[in-house]
C-alpha cells in the first residue's frame, strides 16, 4: 500500500476542502486499509458535502460496519438505499440490502 498514494488523497482534499469526490477518495483509502475511524472522518465529511451522494453512503456504511458501529452502519446504509433508489440505481439498492442483511 503506497503512502505516496495516501499522500496525494491527503493534499487533494486538503486542497479542494469543498470536493466531496476529494473526502470520498481519502475515505475509501482508509477503508481498503482497514483504518476505519480515519475512513469514518473522510466519508462523513463526504457525506456532509453532498447528502446524496450514494457511493459515498455505501461506503460509509461499509466503515462504520467495519469499525463495529452496527446502529449508525444501518442507519447510513438505509438512507443510502432510498438515494440509490431515488436516482434509479435499483442495483445499487440491492447490493445494500446484502449489506444491511450481514449487520
């Protein structure tokens, strides 16, 4: 796992603060590396960014989930759900209903 390539999600993101994309791609960074609480910080703040944007839900989920935060996984998981739906991703929806199934 490069740190040049966690550096480089770090400066974007600290470079575009406003960039949800920029949070999006330091937390699924943290995420791949199983750092849950710093992927929890970058997704939130994704999130916080732009409230519909699904992958960034998913993903959140997906962290707390990984960092033994059950309640808020499903919590952030279901909502992501009715945004998947909402912009017609009825695929996406099911891949979260898995998801909300192993919590």
């Amino acid at each position: 796992m490069s740190d040049a390539r966690l550096e480089q999600f770090k400066q974007m993101a600290a470079e575009f603060p406003d960039s949800p994309m920029a949070h999006f791609s330091l937390g699924k960074l943290y995420l791949e590396r199983r750092q849950y609480p710093e992927a929890v910080k970058s997704l939130e703040q994704a999130v916080r960014l732009d409230s519909t944007y699904a992958a960034a839900l998913v993903s959140l989920g997906d962290a707390y989930a990984g960092a033994g935060q059950g309640a808020q996984a499903r919590e952030v998981l279901t909502r992501a759900r009715e945004v998947a739906l909402a912009q017609s991703h009825p695929g996406l929806a099911e891949e979260i209903d898995e998801r909300l199934a192993d919590l």
